[in-house]
C-alpha cells in the first residue's frame, strides 16, 4: 500500500512539473512585498565619498548627478539609481535589464564581459555620450572609462528604453537585453530630461 502511494504522488509530482513547463509560468522570486516598496532605502549601498573624489580629479563631468547602477540587486527590485552627490542623495530610480548572458556562472556569481558580442553587461564607469535615433528609438551612447569596459562602444551598448520593462518593482525577473543598461520608457524619459539639461556629460557607474 505504501509503496503505490509513493507512486501515486511521484507520477503526479511528474505531471505538475509538465504542466508548469508547458503553460511557461516563471518560479517566482521568494522577496517579501515590502521589498517591493518604491521606499526602500539604499543609500547606504552607495560610496557617494568615491563618487566624490572621482568627479573632482575629473573636472569635465557634472558634479552633482550621476547614474548608479548595484549589479547585486536583482532585475526585479529597482537598481538604476538618479544621484544627488554632494547632498548624498538618491532622487530617482528605476528598474534596468542586464544582459542576457549576464547570469550566474558555476561558483554563483554572474558573469560580466567587455568581449564584442558577448551579450554581457560590463561593469565600470562610463561617460553618457551624445543622444541618436535608433532602433529602439531615442538612445544616448556610452563610453567605457575602464579596462573594463573599454569595448562599449564599439559593442554599440547605449542607454536606451524597452516597452517590455515595467516601472514598479516585480516579483519575478525583467527581460534582458544585449548588454545594454535598457529601462522602461517612463524611466527613459526622466533620464533624457536630466541628460538634455546637464551642461557636461553625465557619469554612469555599473558595480557588483
């Protein structure tokens, strides 16, 4: 008797496996809602001292805004983060896509690469260059500062916006991209405006 029953809840472990393969329905993330809060605070995950130090040996960014990027948060929690660097400050942020080779390796860590068509994110610094036109609409170039880094441009990674990224926190992972920083278009629109307005480039920091 014990041992059809075993058999009875394998054969039907089996057939639940089956059925969420081919519905396609993603394993949810195990994050608690108040993670998904837009209150979270990070301000601490930020070394706005370095930040600091950076923008005044290098006189030709703005000094007050950058762009922020934590690789250790995941897709699905807001990671992409607006600075206010003298007064320590996060003044705006939102959820950005990594590349979709961007994932975690044998030892857990994810993998990052400067290597043309990797289809990774690469971490670094990087100089917010001039804004173009291109397939996925208004973009703004991207130029790597760091050894890093130092392939984004020839491997065309942009900022640019995607309609499939949402603007709230979700609890499952966004899509990714080719290794383009790419947010929602909401997002976009915040970022254009503050890229537009500012008299010098604006620095983009990617860390893990």
């Amino acid at each position: 008797m014990k041992r059809l029953l075993l058999i009875f809840f394998y054969l039907t472990f089996l057939s639940c496996k089956e059925d969420h393969h081919k519905k396609g329905s993603v394993i949810r993330s195990p994050i608690s809602d108040n993670l998904l809060s837009t209150n979270i605070d990070t301000v601490s995950l930020v070394d706005f001292k370095a930040l600091s130090t950076f923008l005044t040996a290098h006189k030709s960014f703005n000094k007050r805004t950058v762009f922020f990027i934590d690789m250790k948060i995941p897709s699905e929690r807001f990671r992409f983060f607006v600075l206010d660097v003298p007064n320590k400050k996060i003044v705006n942020k939102g959820l950005v896509a990594q590349g979709i080779n961007t994932r975690p390796g044998v030892d857990g860590k994810l993998i990052f690469s400067n290597e043309i068509n990797s289809y990774c994110s690469a971490l670094g610094k990087y100089s917010v260059g001039e804004k173009y036109f291109g397939q996925y609409g208004t973009a703004f170039k991207l130029y790597g500062l760091d050894s890093s880094n130092s392939n984004a441009y020839q491997r065309n990674i942009v900022i640019h916006a995607y309609k499939a990224i949402p603007d709230a926190a979700q609890k499952r992972k966004i899509c990714y991209s080719q290794g383009c920083p790419m947010v929602s278009p909401a997002f976009f629109n915040k970022l254009q405006e503050i890229i537009d307005a500012s008299k010098k480039p604006i620095l983009l920091d990617i860390i893990y």
